[in-house]
C-alpha cells in the first residue's frame, strides 16, 4: 500500500494497492480526475445533481477520497459518510488533507449499509474493491435494494464502477438488479470496452424518483475527454438480455473464473 507523487504532475499523488492504482488525487486541484471512469461517474453526477447545489453522499470504497473532494469543491458544502474498510489504505492516503464535512468509518460495508436511516442520502457512489478485483458480495440484489433505501425517493442518484469484459458476465446481473429496484437505469463506458473489444469500467447510473436526462447524458458522455457511450432504455433492456439480480445464493461469477474477465 503506496501513495506516490505522480512524476508527470506535480501536485498528483497515486494511491497503489498491490501494485494497481486505485486511487488519484491532485492536493492542489480537487476538480482534476485523472481516471477515465472516474471522469464518467462525474460527468453522470454532473447530469443528474448539477453544481453547485450541495448534496449528502454515501460512499462505499473510501480510496484517496477523490470523489468526495471533487463533490466539496463543486459542491460547497456538501456533506459525505466513507466507508472503507481497510485501515491499510486509511494510513496511507492519512498525509492527506481531510475532506470538510466527511466522516470516515472504517467499517465493513455489510456492517454499515443495513442500519443507516432510509433516505438519507442526495448520492450514493459504489467504488468498493479489495486491491484489484471488485467487492462481489456488495453487488448482490439485497445489498443493491439496501442502497436504494437509503436514497432519498424523490431524487436520489446511485454511481456504480464495475470492471467487467465481454459477455458482461458481472456488470449485466447488476444492471438487473439496478433496474429491479430504481426507476431509471444506464450505463456508461467507453465504445471499446462495450464493442468487447477490451476489459475496462462500466458506470451504473440509478434514479430513484424519474427518469435519467438522456439527452444531458449523451451530451456530455460525447464531450468528455475520453468518450463514453451511453446505454439507456430499449438499448439497455437489450444489453441485459436474460441476466437476472444475482443473490447469496445465486451470486457473481469470481473475477478470476477465466482469464482476462477485466477486473482491473
């Protein structure tokens, strides 16, 4: 567990965990997301909670904090819960400056999630990965339901990151799920990674209360600094084909069952 200076950028600072990077952040520029799935989880945030109207959000997977530090800097005065459970990245990313207005519990995601109040939250944010591969366990139909309840049902917003390749063995179930339980789903990614031509990083867009800003949503995936497509409505309903919510007893497939399945 490193955090590195980025030699390219002065200010940037990499968070590795067995050897990966899981986490970037620039200590002089909050808005600076060096990430391209980062980029797509801030562009579909920026859809659906324009700045610069403060928001509650949860976080599950705390990393460098880059998601909470951008939302405060667009988002004066917003409010965050991180849950991280591994102390070994707490310490490391601890020479840091703190967020404002962010509690940090080092806790297990299964522990938390159940006993905080319904509609707490404007956002929730899943970017939860133990080094390289994704948390599967927190990705289930339960623990997915137990994310919309804790949204506000007017208009609370969830942002997955999930790796996956193709056939989307992963990311197809959570979409299911997603779209079991909030009222409007999409996914972005970029071109190659849904062409199967490449493993990479599928955002999971969920609404709560009304439907996604479609057109917003295409606009900006388009002009983002790395293109991302979006997924949405019958196209997605195709995307999904006959994948159902994975539950504990029906869970994901490991990450490692065939080589190359895109875990990042």
């Amino acid at each position: 567990m490193e955090l590195l200076r980025d030699l390219n950028r002065e200010t940037g600072r990499v968070l590795l965990v067995d050897g990966v990077e899981q986490s970037y952040v620039d200590v002089a520029d909050p808005t600076h997301l060096e990430f391209e799935y980062v980029q797509h989880m801030a562009l579909a945030l920026d859809a659906t909670r324009p700045p610069p109207e403060a928001v509650s959000a949860l976080h599950l997977g705390g990393g460098a904090l880059t998601l909470p530090r951008w939302l405060s800097a667009t988002r004066p005065g917003s409010r965050h819960v991180v849950i991280e459970s591994c102390p070994a990245v707490l310490d490391a990313v601890a020479s840091l400056d703190p967020v404002a207005d962010c509690d940090v519990l080092q806790r297990d995601v299964h522990d938390v999630l159940g006993s905080l109040p319904e509609e707490t939250f404007d956002v929730a944010v899943w970017d939860l990965y133990d080094g390289p591969r994704a948390v599967l366990t927190a990705l289930t139909f339960p623990a997915i339901l137990e994310l919309r309840r804790v949204l506000r049902s007017a208009d609370g917003i969830a942002v997955l990151n999930v790796s996956d390749v193709a056939p989307f063995d992963v990311v197809r179930p959570v979409v299911a799920a997603m779209r079991a339980c909030f009222a409007d789903v999409a996914v972005l990614a970029e071109p190659a990674t849904l062409r199967g031509r490449r493993s990479g990083n599928c955002v999971v867009l969920g609404a709560c209360g009304s439907g996604l800003p479609d057109e917003e949503l295409n606009r900006r995936a388009a002009g983002a600094g790395v293109r991302a497509r979006v997924v949405h409505g019958e196209d997605l309903v195709a995307f999904v084909g006959a994948a159902v919510p994975p539950t504990d007893e029906a869970p994901l497939p490991r990450p490692d069952a065939s080589l190359g399945r895109g875990f990042l």
